[in-house]
C-alpha cells in the first residue's frame, strides 16, 4: 500500500482514509496497514453515515470496505476531498479470479459515478497478486458513463507493475447532456429545430457545436431555492451535465458554476398608480405664476372696491375665461378695465389650457423609491426561488425581516400569470420580484408597471450550473472567456435582446398610441371638477328651498 501511494499519487500525503464496517471483520487488516503507515501518514476516522465540514481539505481518499454492497448509496463519502480527488477503494474480500474482480469493480464504479464521481481506482487481492482497476474512459458514443473498468496495474511482491499516476478518465466523445429551463431571451424553442436558441442557447450550441449534446427541457419546481433545483436536476433521474437558462449563481456544496459573462439584478416590479386629484388642475403652473394670479386679481378687486363700482366680480371672472358678459360698459373707465381682463385672460387661459394638456397627456404617476414605501402601498410576492434570495440577508436587518414576513409565495404557474396581469394592468396590488434580462437591458417601463430601481434587492452572476467536479469545466471556462475577450457574447446579447424586443413591439406600439391621445381617464380632474360644481349647486338648493322659500315665488 505504501508504494501504491508514493507511485500513483500526486499528494500522498494529503489522504483522507475511511473505513465501512460493515460486519466483515475489517478491524485486523485495517490496524496492521495503519501501524505500517503511521510514520509517512496521518490518519482521522469518521463515520460515513454524516455529513461533515472541517478546514482542511485532502487531496486523495482511501475507502476501506469488504466488498461493494459495503458501499450503501446513502453513505456520504466527500469530506475532506471534492470531487476532483482520486478515490482509492480497497477491497478485504479476496477474488478467485480477474473477471470476478472486474465486476466487483464494475459495480463500485457505478455507484461512485451515482455521487458524480468518476476518478475511482478498486484495489483487491486476486489469488497471489493485488490488482488496481478502474475506468481509463468514458463509454463513446453514449450519455457520459465512466466505461468498464480496466486492470490498471498488479503487485507482486511489493511491486507495482506497469501502474501510472491516477487520472480522470477521457472524454472519448460520449453525449453530454445540456439541461435547460425556456426563459427569453436565454433560452428559446422552435418546432422546426432542436437547436436552441436565446443568447445562452446559442452560447451552448455555438461552444459544443463539435461535441455531441443531448438536450433536455426542465420546468422549474415550487418551493425550492435556485441552487436546489440545480443540485436536483444534476444528481437526480436526469443527471445533467449543464444547466442553462437564467441560472442565477447561488452557492451549494454539490453545484459549481462556470465563467460568469453577465450580471442580473434582482428588482421590484412595481405597479404604476395614477396620481389623479385636484393637484392636476393646478400643477401646469409654477407656484409664483399662481401667486402673481392671485395678486393681479386682489389688486383688481380693490379697484372695483374702491374706484370703478360697476364692474361686478361676475364681470371680471367672464372676461378672464373668455365668455360674454350680459352687459355692456357705458364709462370709459369701465370699457379700460373690461379690454385690460379681456387681454389678461386671452395669455392667461391660453398658456394654462396649453400646459395642461401636456399635463393630462403625460399623467403623472405616483413613483416608489424605497422598499419601506413600496411595502406601505402595495403587497409583495414572489416565486419560492426568489423568497430564498432574503434568506442571505443578514437576520438583523428589520426591513428584510418585514419583507419576509409578508412576502407572498406563489406557484410558478400562478407567478407567470400575476406577472403578465401587472405588465397588462390587471393587478395593481401586488409588486413582484423579477429580473432584467441582462446588465446591458434596460429596466421595465410600460404603461402599468416599471421597475424600481432605486433600491435593488441584489445582483447574481449569469453562469452555466454543474456538478462539482465536472471534468471539462476548465474547457467551457476558456471556450467563456475568449468568447468574452472577442466580443462574440456581447454581440449574441444583444441580438438576443433586440428580438425578444422586436417580439413585443405590437404591444409597445399600442402604448405609444394610447400616450399621444387624450383618453378618459385624462379628463378624470375636469369631471371631478363638475361633479364637485353639480354637487354644491345641489346641496345649496336644497338649503335655499329650506331655508328661503318665499324668494322662490
């Protein structure tokens, strides 16, 4: 065992050893190999049956086991190594013969790939020699599956035989599977092809155009954080090799991640309000114009007060809004004052009415910029993924803890459709948690929503999701970023924003012709104005008859 560790590994003294007792008597062998051992290496014990963190990380991991059904598929077998260690099982049970040695170490090999890892070695005695065996390659032509183990080496005599340094099997043109959730502008579908579309689809299609790929829709699950779903669908049933489709880089144990080539901001979308009250009737102007209206009718009724007596007040509002009066002036004093606001309410009326239509036509809405103000004016929500994003806040934050607190989970399905109702103005009262297509993207801006910006919630690396340890992540990384230095992802961005833009013009075209007509909801301060008109001059009817009958008659 000694020579095996000093002649095949990189770090033998940086190995990690484990045994499973299992019940096959294991305890004499192990003790003598640790005695022969203890003055090159050392040595910890823990269980395999939890999962465990300590500081420092191991290079190599020895297995000691009797035979394969030792190795239970709810063992954990990581710590201290990662998945880029060789993974050295040592077998107590004595072979008869090569072949069944082989299939021993057939079915350890599998088993070991179930945890996604495939730099395994099964040492084992067969008859008077030690044999070393393991996968030199993954099976061609097929979905990534280390192939059949191999001999790699046998000891006679304490001598390791034609045995090299451990390495990871070759790719060998097996199928990579590319996992993939349909998000534009990331990632779109056609019925005539299978090739995938959206700036990442044609990303991964462009980067393994010379690799075979097998492709596969994934739907995003309730209840779960990003990384979740991420671990789900590279270690369960399906067993991708990539993930791509707006994957915000969230961290996990059992998930890595490729060269990051954008960033996403997390934002609100936010419902637009109408600011709709009387304050409409009065903005067009600057309060020192208003205040210069007002002076140059106080000083004109001191001069009906004090000078020119036959100039009713009736009179003086008539020609400041443009309307006949049911006398005419005889003095000339008079005829001066009527011509004066005559002129006065021409420049007067005609700037307001002009400035209130550029007022009514832009309607002003009421805009959010701070979560505190957006959680006192609306509901919030979200799908479980982004809920999770409030978990990495610290817990001493009061305003994140209100925001958990009543922050509303809705199913994907229901989320999609709460999102459509805010772009189209259905749903006024909730604000969602979304995502800008990209940092070169602008924000959202319709006619019934918009994204504050003001106050981000956060920003995530874009990135391709992996198992932790996959084998050609160093190629994907170098394939990124030469993309990124030639600008070839810059370029794929923005055709991909530019058409998932064109895909909404019909939509954006009808906003704009909604924003250069007068529509009813402008004219909501002129028949609030009547409505108020109509309402007093009935209420003071109402007191005249009740109060002052005999005038009627």
């Amino acid at each position: 065992m000694d020579s095996f560790l000093k002649q095949c590994l990189d770090e033998p003294a940086w190995t990690s050893f484990m045994t499973i007792d299992d019940g096959g008597g294991i305890h004499d062998v192990i003790h003598s190999l640790v005695i022969s051992l203890h003055d090159h290496f050392a040595f910890y014990r823990h269980s395999v049956y939890i999962d465990f963190e300590i500081p420092q990380t191991a290079m190599n991991t020895i297995i000691f086991m009797s035979n394969a059904s030792s190795l239970e598929d709810s063992f954990y077998v990581m710590e201290p190594c990662d998945r880029g260690c060789p993974f050295i099982l040592i077998l107590t049970t004595a072979f008869q013969d090569e072949q069944q040695f082989l299939e021993e170490a057939g079915i350890l090999t599998e088993s070991m790939w179930n945890r996604r890892l495939s730099t395994v070695i099964v040492l084992a005695g067969v008859r008077d020699s030690v044999l070393a065996a393991g996968s030199v390659t993954f099976q061609p032509g097929k979905l990534c599956t280390p192939s059949s183990p191999v001999i790699l080496g046998r000891c006679e005599e304490s001598f390791w035989d034609k045995l090299e340094k451990i390495r990871e099997p070759e790719r060998n043109d097996c199928i990579l599977k590319i996992g993939y959730f349909e998000e534009s502008p990331y990632v779109i579908t056609t019925n005539d092809t299978e090739r995938l579309m959206g700036f990442e689809g044609n990303l991964i299609e462009e980067m393994m155009k010379n690799e075979q790929i097998e492709r596969e829709s994934l739907a995003w699950t309730d209840n779960a954080s990003y990384a979740d779903q991420m671990q789900m669908y590279l270690y369960n049933d399906i067993m991708a090799d990539l993930i791509i489709g707006r994957v915000l880089q969230q961290s996990h144990e059992d998930v890595d991640y490729s060269t990051s080539y954008d960033m996403l901001k997390v934002v609100w979308l936010v419902p637009k309000v109408p600011n709709v009250s009387l304050k409409g009737l009065i903005q067009p102007f600057h309060p020192y114009v208003w205040a210069a209206v007002g002076g140059a009718l106080v000083l004109g009724s001191l001069i009906k007060i004090f000078l020119i007596h036959d100039l009713s007040y009736l009179d003086i509002f008539a020609l400041i809004i443009g309307v006949s009066t049911a006398r005419q002036p005889t003095r000339l004093s008079t005829k001066i004052q009527y011509i004066s606001w005559s002129i006065f309410g021409l420049f007067l009326t005609q700037l307001y009415i002009d400035a209130l239509a550029d007022q009514l036509i832009n309607l002003s809405d009421l805009r959010i910029d701070t979560t505190k103000q957006l959680m006192a004016s609306f509901e919030i929500g979200g799908s479980a993924a982004f809920a999770s994003l409030f978990d990495g806040f610290e817990e001493t934050d009061e305003m994140v803890a209100n925001v958990r607190n009543r922050f509303v989970v809705f199913d994907h399905v229901d989320y999609l459709k709460q999102f459509r109702d805010l772009l189209e103005g259905k749903n006024s009262s909730f604000a969602l948690v979304t995502v800008l297509n990209s940092s070169r993207s602008d924000t959202i801006e319709t006619m019934h929503a918009y994204t504050m910006t003001t106050e981000e919630i956060c920003s995530f690396p874009l990135a391709f999701a992996t198992w932790n340890g996959f084998p050609f992540l160093r190629q994907i990384d170098t394939t990124i970023q030469d993309y990124i230095d030639r600008g070839i992802l810059d370029f794929m961005i923005e055709l991909a924003i530019g058409k998932d833009t064109r895909a909404l013009m019909f939509q954006i075209a009808h906003d704009q012709e909604y924003m250069s007509e007068l529509h009813l909801k402008q004219f909501v301060p002129a028949f609030l104005v009547i409505v108020i008109g109509f309402s007093g001059g009935f209420i003071l009817f109402v007191l005249e008859v009740a109060l002052y009958p005999k005038f009627l008659n």
